[in-house]
C-alpha cells in the first residue's frame, strides 16, 4: 500500500490546487485545500471530491484515530459515523494527547510548531485535539508476475483536523441515537431509550471533514510489459465482509423477535 | 470501542508489571515493561503475552501506521507480517516524520522531549522512526437492549516503538518474498525473481513487538440487569471476511492454471 502502491502526503512539496466548485453536498471539495493531506505517492489513485470521500467513509463504521501524545504518536480503533461534512467519533481523545483551547479562528491552525503548546493532562474538555482519521476497506489481494507489483485493492480515506468535544446534552444523545441507527437501521427506535447519566457518561467528538482524500487502488495487477509473456498465473483475489446469522442473546425475554432492521442485514455486504 | 468499550492505554498512572516468565517463543511476554501500551480502559480485555498478540497480527495483512510529522499525526494503512519477535512494514515512513539517528542504547527511548530533537526531511535513510502501528479486526455488532451498551467485537493489537529500515539488500530480498508467501502460501516459488533494481527500489521497516498490547471484545451484549426483562431484541450480528473467487488477469499466457495456494484460499475466511 506503500511505495509504488501507496498512499501518502506531503507538506512540502507544491501541489496542483483544485476547483472551486462546489459540490451537490454544498461543501467545498475537499482538499487539497491543506497540503497534509494531498496524496504523492501513486497521486493518480488520489481523489479529493466530496461524493468519493463520502462514499468510502460511508460503506464503514470503524476508524483508526491517530493523535500525538508526547511527542509520539498513538493508533487506536474507533467507532465513527458521517455526519454531513463532519465525521462523528464515538469516545475521548486519549489521556495526554496534544489539545488547544477551542479557537475561533478556524482555517489557521499553526501546525509545525505545535508541541511547542501541549498540555499533557488530557483534562481540557473544551479543547480541540489534533487527530488524523484513516478508514481503509480492503477489496482484495493483486497477485502479479511478480513479486514488485503485488498489491492490495483497497478504498481508504484519510481525515485531518481538529476535533472538538460534542458538549451539548441535547446534541450528544441525538448523536448517540444516530450512532445505534447507523449500525442497525432503526435501532434506536427499538431500545430502552438513554438516560441523562449516560448521555452525560459518553464521550463524542466532531472532526471536520474539511481536509480528508481518498485513495483508491482497484483492478487488476500491473505488470511489466515483458512478463505478460511469461507463463505465470496472475489476478485478483477478491476479499469481502458479510453479516453471518444473527446470535440472539440467551437472555431474551419471552418471544422477542429479531427485528427487521437486524434481519435485513444477515448475508449482506458490509 | 471507547469508553466503556475502550481500547486505550495510558503512560501516567501506575501499572502492574507482568511477571518476567519467557513464553514458547522465546521472547520476553511483551508489555506493560512500557506504559505506553497499557490498556487502561476495560482492562479486563487487555492482554500482553505473545501468544495473544501474534494470533492476533497473524490473521491480517493490513496495519495502520501511526506517525508524527511536524508535532501532527498522519495515519496510513501499510502492508505487514510478523516475523518472529518483529513486524515487518513494506514501505517508508512518510517524508517529514520524525526520527532520530539509531541508538545502541536500547531500551532508553527518551519519550517526552522528542519533538525537539525532530528533524523534518524524511531523508536520514539510517535513523530509526517512531511508530504506532494498529492492527483491528472487527467481528461483528454487539446489539444490547439500550444504546449505551452497544458496541462492537473486535481483536485488535497495538505496536509502539522505533522502527529501523531493512537496509541490507539481501535480508530485504528475503523479507520480500515472505511478502507474497505471506499472501498466498508459495507464491514467492511461482513467481519471477525480483531483480536487483526491485529490491533496491522497495522500502521495508521492522519493528520490534517488545511493546505490544492486544485487546479482545467477544461474545453477548451486557445491559444494565433491569432492562433483561425488557421486551427488547439484543444479540451478536457477526461479522466475517471472506475470499471471493477468483479473477484471473485477461492478459494470461497460453494455458496458464490457478496455483494450488491461491485456489485453497477461496472461500476461506481471513
């Protein structure tokens, strides 16, 4: 997925901007609005459009959420959702990530000299955190003629910003509602609804999808043009998430049917 | 998968130590030796020995790796094995991502101070990089009977340390052909030797697993004990990754069959 598959950006090098034009989601295509995220390696993979950014976040439910603590970098699994031209993520930053007080001058953030300002008490929960979000599916295995062009068919995206806490109650159980609906649609008008301790108990945070570009590698291996004469087998071998049969919980009460919405999904495609 | 569910670890608060036993492979059971990796969140679902932590990295080829670039984070998918007491990362660290010159003191990272040794130009082909490297495989939905305990199953591991670039050429060309045979038991046999140019031409990091955590959410969803008498479906919608058939490459030569190890693995689960 690296080097001559691969996926990356620079902050350094000059980059060919996009258009302004707006989208049918009415936000600015997104980058490369902001150089982090403008992808170098195999750019011709690279997409920075709303739909393609959307379409790859939307077909998934599970990020990994990158932050600083430290000065060293941190990787962990988070659930998320879109949300418009945010993405929702269910949980707090880690404890000791690099935060900054909430600022009113969006659009400027002064990255490079960043650590320079970290609180390492995790503490500050009107802070924003500093995050990169990557979602990456998996298509399949590119097997070529050789081992040099072997390579994996995937859709990823990759997310950078500032992330602040959803702070406001009302917002927050609306968001968590959304969350169980994502998952399963119509969930949430099937459970015990949440009380204000939970609400309260559960951290949420908001990352505008501002700066975010999508990598796409699909098709079948490349290879040198001399080995296509070689007697070697080469293609795609595809990968795929399903839903299997549902597992009813042992302790259902009485003749509790498994709804629609949870039915609906067995055998289905992620 | 946080807060309640969380995975996280923490580098403030005290940790138990694990006992200093060496497990089958050899190596030392790896963390908390650090407290980088220690879960602190439902520590209950940690686990530090080997055998957790290689099981886990060994039924998947894509990690994502974490980087701190400029005191920001950047998150990209790459492509990994385990080899013994390593992973193996095909590709580079990013340009701009912070390294330090390789260190025979080993051991002493100097955590907390390193961004101000931070050199930006991603050239210091010799020096080590600080990574976090994830690895989550997601299992299927946990559908409870409130939306507070809804979450997710999934194994996941978490790498932190100082990878090293594979520089001598002819352990990279080694560590390439287990790339593919990794993929597809003996492809490496079937294919055209890499020349001297591809080996030269391809990026390859290890890092060592001394400081490991895994983490494993399974089985039924846990509500509150009130909401069991609620008339309210819950359960597990399991989630599974399969290969699909295979595509074979339009550009064949002659009679050319599908090899035996990529046949034997459609239908399989990853």
């Amino acid at each position: 997925m690296q080097t001559s598959e691969g996926q990356r950006s620079a902050t350094r090098s000059s980059a060919t901007q996009s258009s302004g034009s707006r989208t049918s989601s009415g936000r600015e295509p997104v980058g490369p609005s902001r150089e982090e995220v403008r992808v170098r390696r195999a750019p011709q993979r690279a997409s920075y459009d709303a739909a393609s950014v959307n379409a790859i976040l939307d077909s998934g439910f599970v990020a990994h959420v990158g932050t600083v603590r430290s000065g060293v970098p941190f990787v962990i699994p988070m659930f998320y959702f879109r949300r418009g031209d945010e993405l929702v993520l269910h949980g707090a930053a880690p404890a000791g990530t690099f935060r900054r007080a909430v600022s009113t001058e969006a659009g400027t953030p002064d990255g490079g000299t960043t650590d320079g300002g970290a609180t390492d008490g995790g503490t500050t929960d009107g802070g924003a955190v500093s995050l990169c979000v990557t979602v990456t599916h998996v298509d399949g295995l590119v097997l070529a003629r050789s081992a040099f062009h072997h390579s994996i068919n995937y859709r990823s995206v990759v997310v950078m910003g500032e992330a602040r806490p959803i702070t406001d109650l009302a917002e927050r159980r609306t968001v968590l509602d959304s969350m169980v609906d994502v998952l399963v649609p119509g969930r949430s008008r099937d459970l015990r609804p949440m009380t204000d301790k939970e609400v309260r108990g559960t951290s949420v945070m908001a990352l505008p999808l501002a700066t975010a570009s999508a990598k796409v590698r699909e098709g079948p291996p490349i290879d040198d043009e001399e080995d296509y004469d070689l007697p070697i087998w080469a293609g795609v071998l595809p990968l795929r998430t399903t839903y299997g049969e549902v597992v009813s919980d042992e302790r259902l009460h009485g003749e509790v049917r498994v709804p629609e919405g949870v039915a609906g999904l067995v055998g289905g495609q992620l």
